[in-house]
C-alpha cells in the first residue's frame, strides 16, 4: 500500500492537494469539459475552504471555471436578449447603467460576488455621490435583472442583490421619494398666478391642461389636434411623446405607445381644458407659428414653440421654476405680513398630475373612474392617491368638527350660567 503524502508538517494531504517548493499549497481540478485548473492559498486551511467551496458549486451546476466573467459582460449579454421592454425604457436602464456601474460595480468578476458586493455598491452611491433614492430604485432594476441572468447561466447560485434596496432603505432610514400634490390653496395661486401675468402667457394653455387633465408629460406634448373631440368634449391618449436627452447620442424624440393597455383610453373634457386647447389654437393662428414638424409620421402637433418644434419636459420644468419664482416674488411683495403668506414650493410637471388626481379624490369620485382617467395600470397606484388626499380631507374634516363641537359646547356653558333657576330654594327667615 502507497504511503499516503504529507506537508512538511507531517499533514495527511488529500486527492488533488499538493505542497509546493515554497510551502505554499495548490488544489488540481477538473471543469465539465476536462479541462485542468488550479487554485493555490498560503496554508492548507485556506486551501481547503476554497477546495470544498470548488466542490460544492461544481455540485450545484455553477460554472467555477469561469473566472474572467465581469458582470459587464453579463450586461452585454443582458442587453442582447432582453425583450417586451418599450425603447425609451430600455434606453433608460441601458443609460443607468453605463452612467452608475459600468465604471465601478460592472468591473467586479460574477464568480466571486457576494451580497455585501451589492450593499457596498449602494452606499457608495448614496454616501458618497449623494444619488437620490429614485435614481438608485431605477439602477437596482437593471442590476438586478443581470445578476438574476447570472443565476439562469449558472455564473452564480443566488442573486445577491436580492433584498438590497429594503436593506438599503433601513440602513439609511429614508422612503421613496413622492412628488406630492399642492394643497388648495397653492392650486389657487398657481391658477390666479397663470391667468393673470403676463409671464405666464406663452405657458397658461398647456399648465392649464395638464392641471386640468392629469395627463402625463409625454402623453400631453403627443397630444396632436385630431386626438380632440370638440364635439363630444373628449380627449384621446394612444401614444405618448418620449423625449432623450443623453451625452453621447444628443436630442431627439420618438414617438410611443403607452406602456399599458390603461394607458388607451378617452378622457372627458373640462370647460377650462377646451377653453385652453381653443386659446392655443387662436394664439398659434394669430402668431403665424409653423406647424411642419414630424415624428415617427405623427404630425400637426398641439403643443409647440415659436419655432414649430414639439415641447419637451426638461423645458416645461424649467418654465415652472420660472412661474415659481415669479409668482412668490408677487406674493412676497404685495404682502403685509410675511409669515402667514402662501407660497408656490418648488414641483414639476408630474406633479401637476397629481395635484388633479388628488382633487378627484377630494371631491369623492369614484375610485375606478379616477384609475381610468389617469391610466393607472395597478389600481394601487390610484389608491395611494385616494388614501393620502382623504387623510388630509378627514384631518380637516374632523378639525372643523372639533371647532363645532367646542362652538356647542360653549353655547350650552352660556345657557347654563343665564338661565334662571326654576325651583329656587326657600331662603331662612
């Protein structure tokens, strides 16, 4: 019988372990193919640890031969065969990713990932480059779709991003961020502010729509004069607008179609919708703007500049500032006492959409009709809406009671103390 190898400590070393002239240990293995591979540590502990890790993923079918695969690779390989995404929206994660991990996380080889890789990768955005939680939301999508492409390609037994934005989010102690409604009393300045400064006249038609309407900015700056009814008061949305604006490949616009089939649908009109719609048709007649741009063969657009170009949302935001800043200077210096005015706070288009939906929630529409106005796909979405527009509503409700309550209560105190005693007791004589 052969005499069993040892280290120079006297070790009993396994099949396939060996000691090498300078002490250090090395561990031969076969992949499915036959093809040989090595590992090497500095002792026979550590050897051993990556030996049975070795083990246990050939075990599992994952591919430890493997080393050089990045996960930039993963993505190039993501990109390839992902489908049933829109274009804009695939742009956008193909945008995320090569602006936030391709430089950094992108790098680090699949085969040795673990998930503290992943939460590291997510501090340092947030810690760091101060990346707002949306933004991080957004990446760990695609990110989490390329590493669960390494689990189906056998690169890796788990996803390790699984959980990591729930971790993210205790760790940091933030929620995702809403754009919320303004209250009634902003919706009212904004309304006045919009219908009577002269710096708001190039942009009172399409805010008094969108305001009005709850579209969204894309299906807004799509709308084309033949999606309106004037007739029938009504307003359809079958495509939306999509805007790019990125470093390398410029600006440009295509046109979509909703994302959802919620998203087809035909809205009714307000009288102060079509009153704007028919002020910017007047406006663009009287103005002489030209109307001769195409996109994608869609044509005679609604809402368009000086230059016959279609409108895009980072111009829109930029023109609410604008009225923001304006409006709050007015404000400010009409003002006898500074500290109870109301102000405009600083929004942008999308939540000119939600100041609408909450106003239907507020005036007690019905829930359903609400979703389909907006195009809601997930009625949750409108009932995150409907639950955050009633709690205030029955904060002020119940205000306004306790004022009634307070009010009675002291009208019975009154009533009490002036109202003659009727049984009078007998005075001692």
């Amino acid at each position: 019988m052969a005499e069993k190898r040892k280290d120079n400590k006297g070790r009993v070393l396994k099949e396939n372990e060996a000691q090498r002239k300078d002490g250090s240990y090395q561990y031969r293995w076969r992949d499915r193919v036959g093809k040989r591979h090595y590992v090497y540590a500095k002792t026979l502990d550590i050897l051993r640890d990556k030996e049975e890790k070795i083990l246990r993923d050939k075990s599992d079918g994952i591919k430890v031969e493997e080393k050089r695969i990045t996960v930039n690779d993963m993505f190039d390989l993501w990109v390839q065969i992902k489908r049933g995404v829109k274009d804009n929206t695939f742009q956008n994660y193909q945008y995320m990713y090569n602006q936030f991990v391709y430089d950094n996380f992108g790098k680090l080889r699949v085969t040795t990932l673990k998930r503290s890789d992943v939460r590291r990768f997510y501090n340092l955005l947030v810690e760091q480059r101060h990346v707002k939680v949306r933004t991080i939301e957004n990446i760990h999508t695609v990110l989490f779709q390329v590493l669960e492409l390494c689990v189906e390609e056998d690169y890796l037994r788990v996803n390790p991003a699984h959980n990591a934005m729930k971790e993210l989010k205790q760790t940091h102690n933030f929620e995702t961020e809403r754009r919320r409604a303004l209250t009634m009393k902003e919706h009212e300045l904004f309304i006045n502010f919009l219908n009577t400064s002269e710096a708001c006249e190039r942009w009172r038609n399409i805010f008094m729509v969108m305001i009005n309407t709850g579209l969204r900015v894309g299906e807004l700056t799509g709308l084309r004069w033949n999606d309106i009814d004037f007739e029938n008061n009504t307003i359809s949305v079958n495509h939306t607008l999509v805007y790019y604006n990125h470093k390398t490949n410029g600006c440009y616009f295509n046109i979509n179609t909703p994302k959802t089939k919620a998203g087809f649908r035909t809205i009714p009109m307000l009288e102060v919708v079509k009153e704007a719609f028919l002020n910017e048709k007047k406006y663009q007649e009287e103005s002489g703007v030209p109307q001769n741009i195409t996109i994608d063969g869609y044509t005679n657009f609604i809402f368009i500049n000086r230059y016959g170009n279609v409108q895009n949302q980072g111009m829109l935001n930029k023109a609410l500032r604008y009225i923001v800043r304006e409006c709050n200077e007015m404000v400010l210096d009409n003002a006898k006492d500074c500290e109870n005015v109301v102000l405009l706070p600083r929004f942008s288009c999308h939540s000119l959409r939600h100041t609408f939906a909450t106003r239907l929630c507020e005036a007690g529409v019905n829930i359903k009709v609400i979703q389909d106005t907006l195009g809601h796909a997930d009625i949750k979405t409108t009932m995150n809406i409907y639950a955050d527009a009633t709690k205030e509503l029955k904060d002020s409700e119940f205000a306004r009671f306790d004022d009634y309550l307070k009010a009675q209560n002291s009208i019975v105190a009154q009533y009490t103390h002036s109202t003659p005693d009727l049984h009078p007791k007998e005075e001692n004589i």
